[in-house]
C-alpha cells in the first residue's frame, strides 16, 4: 500500500508546472465566479487570461451550470462510433453557421491538441484520397504553438517543446516567424512589417516541390510563444501561396476562436479564409474539455465516396462530441449570442489598446502589443535567468 496520505501534493505531476516550486509554496484556486478566482486563503484574483484562455464567456454562466447538470442526468455518454446523440449534431450546425460560408463541417475532439492531429491527418488523407498521395509534407512556423501531441510539436515551433522528444514527425518544414521587435516594436493593433515573410512559404515549396506538400497550419495570431500579430497582409500572402500550389490552409484558432478578436473567429477579423480550422477552448467556455475541426465541404466532400457502408475516416476518439461537452457548448454559444460578447469585445479593444499600452515606459517594458481583447506585455528579461522576471510578475499579480 502507497504511504502517501490523501492531501499530500506529490502524488499529482502537475502539467507545464515548476513542480517542487509550486508544492514548496501552492497556488491553490477553490472557487471561480465571473472574472474572478478565490484561492485558499479567501483572496480574488483577478482571471486577467480567462483560465488558459478558454472561459470567454466568464466564470459560473448559470446557463451552462444548468445545461451540464440537465444534460449528465438524462444522457451522461453515448457512444460517437455508428451512433449519435441530437445534440452534437445541433451544435456541429450551430458552429458552422457561425463560420464562413464553406466551412461547413465539423469533426470533434475533447482538446486543441487533438484537433490540430486531427487537422493534420485529414490534410494527409484528402490528399490521398484525391489520388494525390505524394503530397505528405506539413508546414508549421517558428515559434508555433499547436498543442502536445506529436503532430503538433511536429509542426510547432517552441524548442523546449521539440528537444526531449525524439525525431518527430518526418517531413515537416518550418516558415520564420513574425516577431521583428527591431521594427514593430509598441505596434497597435496589426504590425506594419513583415508580410514578405509568408514568401518564404515559396521558398519551401521551391525546396520540397509543391507536389510533396499537404498542409500549412499556423495561428492567426500566436498565443502561447508570447503573443505574435500576423503583420499587415501576411495572412493574406499566405493564402494566396497555397491557392497557387494546391496546398491546404490550416488556421489553429484554438485561442483565437469564439470572440477572442471581438468576432467570432478569426477568419472573420482577418477576412481570410482557411481550408480548416481547429478550435476548443472557448467552444465550451472551459467548463468541459472538448474540440473541433471544420472543414470545408470540398474536403468532407471528397471523403464521402465510395461504398456506402464504409468508414470514410479511421479516426475519432472515446469522447468525440461527448453528450455532457455538446451540452456545455450549446449553452456557452448561448451565452456568447444573447450576451453580445463578441460584439462587447469588440466595443471593449479600444479601450484596452489604450489601458495595456499605457504601461509603455515603466520599468523593464520593452515591448507592448495587442489585437482585439488580447494584450501582450514583454519584460526584459534578468540576464542568465531567462522567464524569471516574468514569473516574478506573475507572482506579483497572484498575490495582489
Ligand atoms: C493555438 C493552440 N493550439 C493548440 C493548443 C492546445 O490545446 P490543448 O491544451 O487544449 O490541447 C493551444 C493551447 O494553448 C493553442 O494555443
């Protein structure tokens, strides 16, 4: 028998946790409501990032506490393999109703991470299935960040989440990133700088041969490598390259999505349109995991061929489209339409534009940026003690 008694922290690794730091002094949250958390020791604070940037529609929604407990007493699970339940399939239309025109389907998944794998394999398979198969080769970005899964470290960006993990995924190639500090350092909004840097989309096509190439996937806006704007007109270029070579285009609006941007995804703010799009997060306002991808009919269309009696993709997991999780996201989509919130979130960019950049010149601030209702503020970092100040600021806002 284990001796570690009940309230022992040990036993839990705790995930992208300094572990023996956090357990030597916790941080324990006990209670959420609106904008606010109170951890062990009665204090609020402030949820300045919206958990991990999934409670969109804020903290304890009546309407969705009520839509969860409804919904796990009169179907707690059903099985997504050759059978169904009505509320995956209102929800799947609810989302695709609110994307652009074409972006018409959706495969579901419980994480971000799993929909970018999803996303991924569904570039590889609709290429095969066209008759296409050579084109195996996926393109991600420097500084990416697209979860945990082994496609997306594969084409993500952020070293301390590639190094220790072997040789990834094979065939993948990288773009630069955008983040040029030297030029668009206190941007407001939209960079000025940078959009030639999607022609080194070409350039990797001129390297591999477009004919070798399924898929670029990036973020709109980059979120957890620091917080990265697509430069004026980049997105655009982006979209243009792949249109030429045939290569799909794949937006990861796993934080972008559901009103981040004061529209419903960024595809809408941006007025660029992807192939796919990966989402999760805000689809259930963090109340219960879960995912999606859509697609546009072109793909789902190509998939549907072929006997009628055949599985037309071998994939999906246990928990795709969970009864539970198509409830909360239901009631949050709810919530995000009769509150207004991405209309509210809009109205409000202004203001924080003015309220985040306004820090502009106090100490160690060496770069301020934002876009819709996301703000990013860059600390100079303690030489030979890289993200230590950053933590020290966040020690600080915890503790206020
Ligand atoms: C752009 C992006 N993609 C994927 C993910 C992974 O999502 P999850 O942690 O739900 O697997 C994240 C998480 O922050 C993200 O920001």
């Amino acid at each position: 028998m284990s001796n570690i008694t009940p309230n022992n922290l040990d036993a839990f690794w705790m995930p992208f946790t300094a572990n023996r730091q956090f357990k030597s002094n916790p941080r324990m949250l006990v209670s959420a409501k609106g904008m606010h958390y109170t951890n062990a020791e009665g204090g609020q604070v402030l949820d300045g990032t919206a958990g991990l940037w999934c409670c969109n529609a804020g903290h304890g929604q009546p309407r969705i506490v009520e839509a969860v407990t409804r919904q796990i007493t009169e179907l707690d699970y059903a099985p997504a393999f050759q059978m169904g339940h009505p509320k995956v399939f209102e929800l799947a239309a609810r989302i695709s109703a609110m994307l652009p025109t074409g972006l018409d389907h959706v495969f579901f998944t419980n994480s971000g991470s799993e929909s970018v794998d999803t996303a991924l394999k569904i570039a590889l398979a609709y290429h095969r299935a066209r008759g296409d198969g050579a084109r195996t080769r996926l393109i991600g970005r420097e500084r990416g960040y697209h979860g945990v899964g082994f496609g997306g470290i594969s084409v993500g960006g952020i070293v301390t989440n590639r190094k220790n993990f072997g040789t990834l995924l094979a065939g993948v190639d990288h773009m630069p990133h955008t983040h040029l500090p030297e030029k668009n350092a206190f941007s407001r909004g939209i960079p000025e700088y940078g959009a030639e840097l999607a022609d080194e989309l070409e350039r990797i096509v001129t390297l591999h041969d477009a004919s070798t190439i399924a898929a670029v996937i990036v973020e709109p806006v980059a979120g957890s490598t620091g917080v990265i704007m697509p430069p004026k007109g980049y997105l655009e270029r982006l979209r243009k390259i792949c249109d030429t070579h045939g290569i799909l285009l794949i937006f990861d609006e796993v934080i972008t999505g559901f009103g981040r941007l004061g529209t419903a995804f960024a595809t809408d703010y941006f007025g660029v349109k992807p192939d796919m799009i990966t989402m999760a997060k805000g689809l259930t306002g963090g109340t219960i995991p879960m995912g999606g991808v859509a697609v546009s009919k072109e793909i789902y269309d190509t998939f549907m061929n072929g006997p009628e009696n055949m599985i037309e993709l071998f994939h999906g997991y246990t928990y795709s489209g969970h009864p539970v999780a198509a409830a909360a996201g239901l009631a949050t989509l709810d919530c995000y339409k009769e509150d207004g919130l991405f209309e509210r979130a809009n109205d409000l960019a202004g203001y924080w534009e003015d309220a985040v950049h306004s820090l502009k010149g106090c100490p160690h601030v060496i770069d301020i940026r934002n876009l819709g209702l996301i703000g990013a503020i860059e600390l100079e970092s303690i030489p030979g003690k890289p993200t230590a100040r950053a933590f020290e600021a966040f020690l600080k806002c915890y503790l206020q």
